[in-house]
C-alpha cells in the first residue's frame, strides 16, 4: 500500500513542488522542494505500465 501511495506522489508535476517550494517561509523546507523538483524533471513519466 505505501508503494501506491509513494506512485501517486510520483506524479506530480515538477513545476507544482517549485511553485510550492517557493510559497514556504521555510529557507530549508523549499530548498529540499526545489531539489526535488529538479530531480522530477528527469524521471520516465510513463509509469501507467
């Protein structure tokens, strides 16, 4: 079951963490956010098979 829900987060597009990252007061919180943001961008996003 966490497989599944680790999946879903998989899916959400790297361009919304950046956004979410930057609308964090926390320095540290929206950096971790941006990395992962930038780590999205290069991931297969044909994970439907």
């Amino acid at each position: 079951m966490m497989f599944y829900g680790f999946m879903g987060f998989l899916v959400i597009p790297a361009f919304v963490l950046g956004i979410i990252g930057s609308l964090i007061s926390d320095k540290t919180i929206a950096g971790v956010l941006l990395v992962l943001a930038q780590y999205f961008q290069y991931l297969p996003w044909d994970l439907s098979e």
